[in-house]
C-alpha cells in the first residue's frame, strides 16, 4: 500500500486544489465539482450535484446510499462512462475526458453491474480479454500476457476453473472470474458496481475477501455497496450519499451513526460494535416513521 | 509490491517473446521488426471453417458454371474459362455464366458480411441491413433513378443515397442503435415500409415497360445486373473485407454489454459507427448488382455462426457462407423451372423466411444479455 502511494504521488501536477487535499499524497482518483443529469428539457433531472470525491490511495471506498442517489452513476463518471455537465474527474491530476480510451483503460478497471458474456466462454478466455489494453492489432500475445493471465488466475483462485465456460459457474465463481479480467488489465485502479449484488452469504464473502486482497496487494479500489453493514466490514474508506451528493464520508466506524442512517435509509436503527472486528452493525432496525408517532 | 518486468533486451536472438505458448486452439505467428515484436493469433477452428467455406464456395462455383440450358463437364467449363475449348462454350462460359457467378459471389459476401456487422453492433441476430429497411431505401431510389425520376445518377449511387437516407432515418427515429437495439429494428422494420411503398408507387405510376425495367430491382435478380454496379461492388467488398478484419478484435468486444468494452479501452461510439458505415455501404452496393436480396444477409452470418467457435466474430466465415447460399440459390432459381427463371430473391425468400420463424422460435441465448 505505501509503494504505490509512492507511485502515484508524482501525479501532483493536480493543479485544481481545494482546501481538503492532503499536501503529500494526491489521490489517485478524484472529482471536483462533478455535476451530472439525465434527460432534456424539462424531464432534466440532475444525477449528481457539484461532487467533489477523492479515492484514497491503496484503499478500499465503499460507496453507499438508497436506490435512486446517484452512487452507480457516481462510479460509471469516475470510469468516464458520462461526460460531466460541468466539473471533471482527474485521474492522476489528468482529466479523464482528455485520455486516450487505451491509456486509461491501461490505469483503471471498471466491472460494471450488468456483465454478460458471449455464450460459451470459458475463464481463462474471459480473462484474456482483460489484455485488451495492452495489445494491438499486431501485438496479440506475448509472454507477460500470458504471464499476467496466470497471475490473475492465481489471484481469483480459478485456476481449476479455467476452462469452465461462464455459463457454467456460480455466481460466486463468475463474479471472481470477472474481477480477474479487471486483474489482467493490471490498473492501479479497480471501480466495481455491486459486485456483490445477486450473491448469497457465502458467494458475497468470497468476493468482498478478493477484494480486501488486492487492496493489501497495493491496488485502490472503489465499490458501490447495498449492504451498509458489509461496506462498513470491508471498506476502509465510506462515502454515504443522498439525492447527488455526499452526505457524509471518512473512516465507517466515524461516520456511521444513527443520524446518518436514519438520513440515508428513512429507518431508526441501534448501532453496535461487532465484537470480533470492530465494524459498526445495525441492529433493531424500524421504520422511522412509525417511531416517531 | 509492484514487480515491473525488465525490458527487453536489444539483443534481436533474445527476444523475450521468442516461442511462447499462444492460448489454446490458436496459432501464433511472430515476427520481428527492428527491436519491436509482432504477433498475431490465429484461430485454428477459425481457419479450417473458412478454408471448408472456401472449398464449398469453389464447388458450387463450378456446378453454377456447368449446369444450365446448355450442360457442360467440369473440364469443359474450366478450358471456357480460361479460353480455350470450342468457342460456343467458351462464350457461355465467358460471357454469361462467369459474370453472373461474379456477380453472385459478390452479392451473397456483401449482404452477409454487411448482415454479420450490423448483428454484431445491434447486439441482435435480427439487425440485419435487410430486415432494418435499408434493403428497401437502397431499391427506392435504384428504381427511382431506373424509371428517370427527377435524376440522371445511375442505380449504384442511388442505391447508397438510399441506404443512408434509410438508415439516417431510422437512426433519428430509434435515437441511436446499440442499447436500444430492439428500437432500432422495430423502427427499420417501419421505416422499410415505407421505401417499400414508395416503390410500389413509383412502379405504378411509369409506363408499362419502364416497370418491368425495374421489376428486377424490386424482387432481386443476378439477370438484371449492371457491368459498373459489379465493379464498384467489387472495390467496395474488396475494402469491406480488409476493414471487417481490422474490426474484427473491436467486434469481439462488442459482443460484451457497452460498459465492459469501454472498460477495456475501445472507443464503442467509434468502432459502431465504423462498422455501421462498412455495412451500409456494403448493402447498398449489393442492392445496386442485385436487387433487395436481404434474407441473405440474415441466413449467411447464421451458418457461419453455427460452424465457428465462440471465441471470435465470425467475419471472413460469414462472407464465404453468403457467396455460397447466392450462388447456390441461383442455381436453384436456373434450374428449377427452367427454361423459366426463378429470381434469386424469390428463392432466398423462400429458403429465408422459414429460416427466420426458425431463429424467432428458437431460444436465442447469443446476443441477448
């Protein structure tokens, strides 16, 4: 994790700097005043309001809110899905709608919430895809694709499942495999919409426990999370947000509290301490409404 | 930690990429230039379909060139083809069969290459330039300027005026292809329509034998086909095919929902509306030789689809399959009534439109998400 801050600190050509950057490390994603909206005329409904966001370095953020807040809106404008109505995203101080579509997919990886694959494809090919960024027409395979695919196969645990078509795997196993793309495309930057959506308890743990690993393996990684008590478990790092904008955002066990989730989620809760972790945990759950008479 | 490989050495009889494993079932071939090296996969499956497609092609090629009012051996054809052999079949060789076999090869690889692309970027097995209407621009203003209405320009231009006009059309009307593809086709569908009724129209209001001047265009015929048109399909499928290869990687990725190959670095925008252009233009200068024989380009891309891996977009193989069935359909329309002659549109048609209830009924995993 203090390698890469290293890495990326030469990024301080960041000329826009607001009060809250932190001298030392620029971070290695960022948004500043990033304003978007859907629809035109008066169907326009604004998305995302005047945002600003910073990933910190080496870290897992979770981003989370209620449905409809902007938050998978939030992560498709960070991986330049949306061109912004006004502000930017800089990656490494660089405007992304200024990168070169290659160049950025060579620093940052994005597993989008609807993934589907061509029928019949295996693993291994999946992941030999993530390569993408790195060949060219005449430049299709050489020893660090393979090497790197290799890598990625160790790192998501599929090396007995290589060959298996997608079709044929469980949830749990194809969302891995699909992380492994994003290895193989060997960013410094991994962004993933719910990647636990759809995931039973056990499936959700495999895939939050690859994530924590290539945290500790250097990577910065953002997520869009449903569950505010697994993001509060594997997120270093929380950024709660409420009708396109961020509400509140630092460390979980300083952010989470009652008043945060009655905001966020309109429920009355009783905030505990997990014992084993430390992690906030939400118990007592209740309507708000109805407590309040 | 980061672990960085270290660069390669200059040395050119060291190079770090010298023999390594390609994925399996492919070849790869490397070769270097300078200090910088190259490689390319191969598919292996790839590559047998599409030398199988070759030889079939080769096979009905012949057949079409023996068989007819007039039946010639295999070695009779060939000494016509090449000009020796006694002159009467030399000149049926020559003159008819030879220009209509081109004329059918091309037309089929056109339609079916062009259909391939457009399934490919619509994400859905039924986009294909025949099915979303631009067929039927394509004939609309072929026969307009056919009939000498209000133009001077000869049916191949007209057929690419009218190509795009169509697809501008439904591309406005559906606003945008790709996500929506299922608009864009309900919207061609429509918008073929009405180019459809506007032949019609124009047909009924010219003189008698004006209309049966542009009846070919309108049921698709390799009679009727015009010595330019042949040409500039040639040169058109000639440049087709060198940049359907160069998008064939983009098309892969493609097949993945918008947000995974943007991810992957491929400018989506760019690399649909470049095969949207290779597609139409394909069409348009099919219709041009042909006539709105469309369902090829539905039947082509399946076949060659079915024979080849999953692995790839199944470009080149789709070509082949196209100029196989045209060549092979107009055989059958030659042959079935003859010495009446069935258009090969009429005989796609009838072929085609079972093979398309098929693909409705059928479950189809491919393209959906």
């Amino acid at each position: 994790m203090n390698s890469f801050a290293a890495i990326s600190s030469d990024a301080s050509l960041s000329n826009a700097s607001p009060s809250n950057v932190s001298p030392d490390v620029a971070p290695p994603l960022a948004a500043r005043q990033l304003s978007l909206s859907y629809g035109r005329g008066s169907a326009r409904r604004t998305v995302i309001d005047a945002l600003d966001l910073e990933l910190p370095a080496g870290q897992v953020t979770a981003i989370v809110g209620p449905n409809g807040c902007g938050k998978s809106t939030l992560l498709a404008s960070l991986a330049r899905l949306h061109v912004p109505d006004q502000g930017a995203v800089l990656l490494d101080g660089h405007d992304i709608q200024r990168l070169p579509a290659r160049e950025m997919a060579q620093r940052l990886a994005l597993l989008p919430q609807e993934t589907h694959a061509p029928e019949g494809l295996t693993v291994a090919e999946l992941i030999r895809f993530g390569r993408q960024p790195h060949q060219s027409l005449f430049k299709q395979w050489s020893r660090d694709d393979r090497r790197v695919v290799d890598e990625a196969l160790a790192a998501a645990d599929l090396h007995a499942l290589a060959d298996r078509p997608l079709d044929a795997m469980s949830g749990g196993q194809r969302q891995r495999a699909w992380i492994a793309m994003a290895i193989a495309q060997q960013t410094p930057l991994l962004l993933l919409d719910e990647p636990t959506s759809a995931l039973d308890l056990g499936h959700q743990l495999e895939v939050f426990e690859l994530i924590r690993d290539l945290a500790a393996a250097g990577k910065t990684l953002a997520m869009v999370v449903h569950d505010l008590v697994s993001a509060c478990r594997f997120a270093d790092y929380l950024v709660a947000m409420l009708d396109g904008r961020i509400v509140a955002a630092g460390r979980p066990s300083d952010v989470v509290t009652t008043a945060l989730v009655r905001d966020l989620y309109g429920v009355e809760c009783t905030l505990m301490q997990d014992p084993a972790t430390g992690s906030p945990l939400l118990t007592n759950i209740r309507s708000a409404r109805h407590s309040r008479g | 930690m980061k672990t960085r490989t270290l660069t390669p050495p200059a040395c050119p009889m060291n190079r770090p990429d010298a023999g390594v494993t390609p994925p399996p079932g492919s070849w790869r071939l490397s070769w270097a230039l300078g200090e910088r090296d190259y490689s390319i996969l191969i598919e292996r499956r790839a590559c047998f379909v599409c030398l199988g497609l070759l030889a079939a092609l080769l096979a009905v090629s012949l057949l079409s060139l023996c068989l007819g009012t007039l039946t010639l051996s295999p070695r009779e054809a060939l000494a016509g083809v090449f000009g020796y052999g006694d002159p009467v079949s030399a000149f049926v060789v020559q003159e008819l069969r030879l220009v209509r076999l081109a004329a059918g090869v091309a037309t089929g690889a056109a339609f079916s290459l062009s259909g391939c692309l457009m399934q490919t970027l619509a994400r859905n097995r039924l986009a294909t330039p025949g099915i979303v209407g631009i067929d039927n621009g394509a004939t609309a203003f072929a026969v307009a300027s056919v009939v000498g209405l209000g133009t001077s320009l000869a049916p191949p231009p007209m057929a690419l005026a009218g190509a795009a006009t169509a697809t501008a059309i439904t591309f406005a009307l559906a606003n945008d292809v790709g996500t929506r593809g299922y608009r864009f086709i309900v919207t061609g569908i429509g918008v073929g329509a009405v180019f459809g009724a506007l032949t019609q129209l124009l047909m009924a209001r010219v003189a008698i034998d004006t209309a049966n001047a542009a009846y070919p265009w309108t049921v698709g015929s390799l009679n009727a086909r015009d010595g330019a048109a042949l040409v500039w399909l040639w040169c058109g499928l000639a440049i087709g095919l060198v940049v359907a290869c160069y998008l064939s990687r983009a098309m892969r990725i493609l097949r993945f929902s918008d947000a995974v190959a943007q991810g992957l670095g491929y400018r989506v925008r760019a690399c649909r509306y470049t095969a949207l252009v290779v597609s139409v233009a394909l069409a348009a200068l099919a219709v041009a030789v042909a006539g709105p024989v469309g369902l090829v380009g539905l039947i082509g891309p399946e076949i060659a689809r079915q024979l080849s891996s999953h692995r790839g977009v199944s470009l080149i193989a789709s070509a082949l399959s196209g100029a196989i069935v045209m060549v092979a359909a107009d055989l059958v329309g030659r042959l079935l009534l003859a010495p009446i002659e069935v258009p090969v549109g009429i005989v796609t048609a009838i072929v085609g439109a079972p093979f398309l209830l098929w693909i409705l009924l059928r479950p189809a995993p491919r393209f959906q998400s």
